[in-house]
C-alpha cells in the first residue's frame, strides 16, 4: 500500500497522478476503517481526499498556508501530515483531535470548531506575509454552507478590496450539515448547473485577443459587451467576480488532474482567486453517499451495513424538546421553530415535517435567526430558537440590542449545554449562563431531568413577560416517569430535593444527580447534606437563598458551566449585596478551555464528580458544625 510510505507531505511529491488516485482509495478506505470504531466527521472527509491531495502535492505546507473553514474536514491533512498512526485515538482524551489543533502540529495553522472564519484568517495571514517581507501561499477552504455566513461575506468585500494574494477554495457539496438554504445556495446552483457559460466566456475572451490593438472606447465598449454577456447567461462567477475574485470553476473536485491543474492555474494569478469545485459528500462509501446528513459526523457503525451502533437507553434531552415542542405546537399556531442550519441536531426535522410553515432553517446565520426571532415575537409570535450554545455565542449582540433591551418574548432552547463529550473545547456549551444571566429581561433555566425540560417548556410557552431560555445537555435523560400533562413552574422559584441540616448544595442540571450520588457517600458517614435543584439560573430563588443564610448552613453551588460568572457567581452577588455573612464555595470549570473525550473524563479532569463533591464537602463541613453547635 502507498499510504503506508506516507509520512509526510513531501512524501506525495514525486507521485504520479495514477500513484495519488490509488493513495486516495486507501485514504477512503482508512478513514471507513478508523471512524467505524471511534466515530467522527466522515462525510465531510470523504469528499476532501483528492482535493486536499493536490494541495500538498502543489503546495510547500506549513510554509505555505492551509486554512480550513470549521476543521472537521481536516483527517486527510492529519493523514498527509504524519498523523495516521493517531487515528486510534480519534476524538478520544488525550488523543487526536477531531479539529485542526495547532498544538498537535505545526502544519495546523488555524484552529476553528466554528464555521465561516477561514476567509477572515486568510485575510490576516496574507496582510501579516506582506507587511513581513515574506513568499508564501495562502489557501483557505470553504464550503458552500459556510460561505452563507454573514462574517464571510464581510472578509469577501475585505479580500476583494484589498486584492491581495490568496486563494479561497469554495468546497461546494450542496451541504454544511443539514442540506443548505438561501439565495446564495440557489446561485451556485446555477452554476453548477450550467454547460454554456464556460465556452461562450472563452471564445469571446479569444475573439477579442485577434482584434489589434482595440485602444480607447473601442476596448471599454468590448469590455462592456463581455460584462453583459456573462449577466445575460445569469452564470459562471459573476458574484465572486464583482467582489473581485478572479473565478475559476466549476471543477470536478474528484478529478485529480483537472484539479491540480486548475489550482496549479489559479496560483499563478495575481490577486484573489477562487476556485469552484463541486464534490460528493461522502464520496466512496455509499451509505454516506446516500445520507451524507445522517453521516456528517456519526458515532461508531458497522462498515459492511452502515448500521449505527448506539447505546439503548433514556431518550436524549434534545429528543425530549422535540416530542414537547410538538404537542405545544398543536395546542398554540403561535408558535414557531428557527434554527441556523441544525435541524436535525435540534431536534427539529419531525417538527418541519407537520408544521413546514412554521419551521424556518436560516442556514448559518446565527445573528440573522436572532433578530428575526426578535422581530417574529413583535408581530405576535411566539419564536423557539433551537440552537447550541457553543453557537449561540455567535449572536450575543442581537440577544442583548434586539431580544432583551426590547424585551420580546423569544424562547431560547439552548442545547449541548455543558459538556460535549468528543467535539471538544470548541463546542463547550460552558459559557451561555455567564453572557445570558446579567442580560436585563432575561430568565434561565435548566432542568435536572427530562419531565423537568417538559414543564420548563410548557413555562416557556406561556411565559409572555419576554426572553426565556433553558438550556440543557447532551446526554440521556435520567429515565424518570413522564407526567401526561406539561405544567408550568412558577418563575424563579427552586426545589428541595433532598432535606438536610449538615450542608446544602445548590446544583443545576445533571449536577443534581452528582449531588445526590455524593450527599449518598457521606450519610455513610452520618452527614446530612441538603440538596437544591437550583432550575432557575435567574432569577434566583431569593427566600430559599436568605433561609440558608438564617439557618447558618454553608452553601456549595455545584454547576457544569464557568466558575467566572456563573450560578455560583450569582449566589456569591447575591449575599454581598445583602450583606449576608454565608459561606459560599463553587465547583464548576475554571478559567480553562477543556479539550476533546467522554463526558464522563471532562468532568473527572474538572473535578465534578460525587467523589470530588463529597472531599469539598467534608472540608467545609467543621465550619458548618462548629457554626450550628456553637463553642465546645
């Protein structure tokens, strides 16, 4: 096998096309093997292989640029670049991670888990080159779902203003994750489409070459006359063109040699570049090629049928606000789905099925879904922004200036809150209780089992004194029973899950359960610890939080979220702006960005685990006694 002798990018440089299409087969049959026991991005890589082939084969990395737009499709570079050894470990702790990492290797030049950013760092790279002195490449690579977003068109305008040497490749699958919309996704397609544009541009270009010396008004006239034949065939690049890319494509992003030799084309050009490659998402294993959504990252299956294997258990949370969203739709017409591209990891596609008209995909537009969520509940709506919230950090803006100051009644469904388990530090969901709480107007929840979630959102539904959130994680729920009815829960208001008088612990979400496994560990040992489900992150259940204050009991605010800022942070305002002497400890996650394995590790690493509660307890615990008891 090739890929055996491929250790490093120049180790592809003295192969023949015939040698490069047979190190992309092993390549696809690599990754099928890999990802089929640790899971992962496969449809996305599957159609970069030759692609990224030819821009090592072409190209001198890392000096030399590569910029991926989001990263996922990056396990071909690893390949290329010494890192196939790893593939065991995929998105495993401590092992390869799922992204580009610049601290896995120097031919990772730019870090993202978040999409539309590679134009913007292209840009950069080529500005700092220049005003360096320097001689390299810069490639970024996006794809068509990307380039819907709003921070890519703004370095479009940028790049193209500045005319500066780069090559944007415009990966279009048709697809980001879920299957793209809008009007830019329609223009492409044209383009793909298109048989005509190419020749008819070529031979005017070469009737005009035989005119001599067509000086003056002749040649703008001539010039002119090429302009509008390209808008009268509504075709080819225009768009890029006018923003003042030189355009090339569309080119079969499988072909290897008309590939390398387009790209090998365009790196001579000087200015802004961008080459049109039109692949298959999944190219070359046929279940993804059939599903390329369902396969866009997929857990552990079975190659031979493609058959997923999943663990049986409790539903997932985001199933759970699928099935309640659904039967408070059928109840209230006000009520309407966005999402920014995630329909599916939402939990959103049934819904889209039985209500297509009050189920609204943006694509990735985050900032847009926002404010036209803000603008839905003015008409009288009522919006439910499904959306992660690693990605709802993207819109912060339109949540402060045009949800909260307006105080429209939107409803937040955070999901992925918390840990993510494989996906790592760029998709931690740790950070939406530190940029939501302090926002004026808005409420937060978050429930400690899936019946909780239902009632949450019977009490987001009928809540009409403005924004409203809840988050919720990415795990299963606790398997409890479900109530028939949804009842709303009283605004701000907490629950005693469980009595004592030695401690109490404030915990939010699946911290409950942790609490309760360490409150277990230490009535071995004759202590009595009280547990709070603290499902109201704001506003806080201020009575209960003066009782404990009365009742001389020291309080652990137990959060899987940042310390800075969070529950915990809250509580701690809380006592010093009424000047209540009380104890307060927090166990979150410090002030560092946790990387890529099981949730189970990530809160192990942490220290938010029902052995690590019950050691923080202990140690406050003489406090407590000596405070209840009084002097010996």
């Amino acid at each position: 096998m090739l890929l055996e002798q491929i250790n490093a990018p120049e180790d592809i440089k003295d192969l023949s096309i015939a040698q490069l299409e047979q190190v992309a087969e092993e390549i696809r049959e690599f990754l099928i093997e890999k990802l089929s026991s640790t899971g992962g991005h496969l449809a996305p890589n599957l159609g970069v292989v030759e692609l990224t082939l030819a821009l090592h084969y072409l190209f001198d990395s890392p000096k030399d640029k590569f910029i991926f737009d989001v990263g996922h499709q990056s396990y071909v570079h690893k390949i290329l670049t010494g890192r196939k050894d790893q593939f065991d470990t995929l998105r495993k702790y401590k092992g390869l991670c799922g992204f580009v990492k610049r601290s896995e290797s120097q031919h990772d030049v730019w870090e993202a888990g978040h999409s539309s950013t590679s134009l913007s760092a292209a840009m950069g790279m080529a500005l700092a080159r220049d005003l360096k002195g320097e001689n390299n490449k810069v490639v970024a690579v996006i794809g068509d779902g990307s380039l819907t977003g709003g921070m890519a068109l703004e370095a479009l305008n940028h790049i193209g203003h500045e005319k500066k040497n780069l090559m944007v490749i415009l990966n279009d699958n048709e697809m980001s994750i879920a299957p793209n919309v809008g009007a830019l996704h329609h223009y492409l397609g044209k383009i793909r489409t298109d048989r005509h544009y190419q020749k008819a541009k070529d031979e005017l270009q070469q009737l005009l070459n035989k005119i001599p010396a067509i000086g003056g008004k002749l040649a703008k006239t001539a010039e002119r006359f090429k302009d509008s034949v390209k808008y009268l065939l509504v075709n080819g690049g225009i768009l890029f063109e006018q923003f003042g890319f030189t355009y090339f494509g569309p080119v079969d992003g499988h072909d290897l040699n008309g590939l390398i030799e387009v790209i090998e084309q365009a790196g001579n050009v000087s200015g802004p570049v961008l080459i049109h490659i039109i692949t298959v998402k999944g190219k070359g294993y046929s279940p993804a090629e059939a599903d390329s959504f369902k396969w866009h990252g997929i857990s552990p299956y079975k190659i031979e049928s493609g058959q997923v294997l999943k663990a049986v258990g409790p539903p997932m949370y985001t199933e759970v606000f699928s099935d309640a969203l659904m039967e408070l739709a059928e109840e209230d017409n006000r009520i309407v789905a966005v999402t920014p591209a995630m329909p599916g990891g939402s939990g959103l596609l049934k819904f889209g099925e039985r209500y297509p008209d009050r189920m609204i995909d943006v694509g990735i537009a985050e900032q847009h879904a926002a404010t036209m969520c803000a603008a839905l509940a003015m008409e009288g709506l009522k919006p439910v922004y499904a959306v992660y919230s690693t990605f709802l950090q993207r819109a912060y803006d339109q949540v402060v200036h045009d949800i909260c100051r307006q105080n429209l009644n939107v409803v937040f469904a955070i999901d992925r809150a918390g840990f993510v388990g494989p996906d790592g530090e760029t998709h931690q969901g740790v950070y939406d209780i530190a940029f939501l709480r302090h926002i004026p107007n808005m409420v937060l929840m978050m429930p400690k089992d899936e019946n909780e979630l239902r009632q949450m959102m019977k009490t987001a539904i009928e809540y009409n004194d403005g924004p409203i959130g809840i988050r919720y994680s990415r795990i299963n729920g606790r398997g409890v029973a479900i109530d028939p009815v949804m009842t709303p829960i009283p605004i701000g208001k907490w629950e005693t899950v469980r009595e004592g008088d030695s401690a109490v612990i404030v915990a939010i979400g699946p911290m409950v359960e942790v609490a309760e496994e360490a409150a277990e560990l230490l009535k071995r040992e004759g202590l009595n610890i009280r547990i709070v489900n603290a499902r109201f992150i704001k506003p806080l259940d201020e009575t209960m939080l003066r009782q404990f204050a009365d009742e001389g009991m020291n309080v652990l605010v137990l959060e899987e979220g940042c310390q800075e800022g969070g529950l915990g942070s809250a509580v701690l305002e809380f006592y010093s702006l009424n000047r209540q002497d009380v104890s307060v400890r927090i166990k979150g996650i410090p002030d560092v960005f946790v990387e890529h394995g099981s949730i189970k590790e990530q809160r192990h690493e942490i220290g938010l685990t029902s052995d690590s509660v019950a050691a923080e307890l202990r140690a406050m615990l003489p406090r407590v006694r000596k405070r209840v008891n009084g002097p010996a």
